[in-house]
C-alpha cells in the first residue's frame, strides 16, 4: 500500500492560475518543484494532469529527475480525462478506464503515491452508482497492481456529489480507492449546513490527499468562505494523516494568498 506521512502538506495550483502568474515568472512544469520549494519551502507538489507537455517516458524521466534535483517529490496527480465513468455508452466508460490506467502508469514513472481522477458528467446518463463502482473497480484493480492510490474529489456538483462519491467508494470496497476531500468545492454550490455534511462524509473514507481552501469562487463570479477552524475539526476528528495539498484558483496574484494558506494550516495542523 502507498505510504504517507501524517498530515504534512503540500502546493498545488491548478486551473488557470498559471495564466494569473505575470508572464516574466512563468515556467515549465518540471520546475514547478524547485519553484515552490524556494517560495514556500514546501517540498511536495500536485501537478495538473492538463498542463502536462508530454507524457512520454523520456520526458517523465525529465520531470522526475528535476523534482529529485529540487529534493522534492510529487504525491498525487490531479487528473482530468474527460470520460465518464457512469455513462450508459459502454465505448464511454472503457475510454474513462484506459484514461485512468494511463495517469496511473504516469503517476508510477513520477513516484507519485497517489492520482486523483474525475467522474465526469455523462451526456446519456444522469449519475450511476452501479455503472461508475464497475468502472472504479477495475480502476482499483490496476491501481494495485501499480502501487498507486485512485481519490475521488467533491468537484462537479453533479457527477461528483460527495454524497455519490460515498456510495461509489463504499460500494467498490477496496482500499485503493479513497476519498478526497475539497474544503471549498461543496460551499460554492450550496449551503454550509450541506458543506459540515459533506466534509464529514468524505474525511471518513479519506486517506492519502485533500484539498485545503479557504474560499472558492463561482462562475458567477460569487465568492464563499470556508470555515478553516471547523474543517480542519472534522479532519482531525476523523483521524486523518494524508497530505494536505494547499490549492489556489482564484483571481489575482497567487503568491500572497497561497503563503498565508500554508501558514494558517500550519498553525491548524499544529
């Protein structure tokens, strides 16, 4: 089973935050790590499956021998593959599972303990339980095989309800396949009454990574604010020792918000 440390955390920006970096300190993903080491002195990262130039053995070879230089490691990767796991297309949901099968061999080549796929929405189906927990349990199969942990993240309100995300984890039973939970991701859609929930559900099937935010805007340009006292309460209530990956995507400059992050959860963690 992949190991992991207890509660250390880790940077990983994503979406289009590299887009808010000015264009002067913009670089290539396999410096990311020393970048972030020198910034923040953090010295694990969660790239973004996206912005990966390549994934060809050669240029992972690349990759993982600047983060090593950097004294650094990667401990998840955040994928985004763009098939669904739940649709009724049988064609769809094989496509998901080559998808994830190939970020696992990524995240192997890299030394990654961990990735973190996407259910994504389907254009034939509403949400699956029985389809998605076939699909993920072949996922976690390979993923065995791998030495690499599979997380489910509370993203899309729709096709990764955390509450859906339960039913599929709790209904594949395998220990490859876990939970990761965001702290904003479920406040941007709805209630905080509907966030508690959530955050509890999720951190009890949670094991190797999450998401530390502490606010999360809409595309309605809405802002919400995470409660990062009672988050991090129900992390520890639950007893979990996985990473803690401090993710920034929002408007402005990057640098700022994200040092002050990994302080507060520096003085949550302690």
């Amino acid at each position: 089973m992949a190991a992991y440390p207890f509660r250390e955390f880790i940077v990983g920006w994503k979406g289009d935050t590299a887009n808010k970096i000015p264009q002067a300190q913009k670089m290539e993903l396999k410096d990311f790590a020393a970048h972030v080491a020198a910034k923040f002195n953090v010295h694990k990262i969660e790239p973004w499956s996206p912005i990966f130039p390549s994934t060809d053995p050669k240029y992972l070879e690349q990759f993982r021998a600047a983060v090593e230089k950097a004294h650094s490691a990667i401990v998840d990767i955040a994928v985004d593959a763009g098939h669904s796991q739940y649709a009724a297309d049988a064609a769809e949901r094989e496509k998901s599972l080559i998808g994830s099968k190939h970020w696992i061999d990524v995240g192997a080549a890299l030394g990654s303990p961990s990735i973190r796929t996407h259910i994504d929405d389907a254009k034939d189906s509403k949400p699956d339980v029985g389809r998605a927990a076939d699909t993920l349990a072949r996922v976690a199969e390979y993923a065995a095989k791998m030495n690499v942990v599979v997380h489910l993240e509370n993203d899309n309100p729709v096709s990764e309800d955390p509450f859906f995300i339960v039913q599929v984890i709790e209904k594949v039973n395998s220990p490859w396949l876990r939970a990761l939970p965001d702290f904003g991701n479920s406040l941007a859609a709805h209630d905080e009454e509907f966030q508690n929930r959530a955050m509890e559900a999720m951190f009890a099937h949670a094991y190797g990574i999450c998401h530390v935010k502490d606010g999360e805007v809409d595309d309605q340009g809405k802002a919400s604010h995470v409660d990062l006292a009672k988050t991090f309460a129900i992390l520890k209530k639950h007893g979990y020792k996985g990473y803690c990956s401090i993710e920034y995507d929002a408007p402005g400059d990057p640098y700022k918000p994200t040092a002050e992050l990994v302080e507060q959860t520096v003085k949550f963690l302690s």
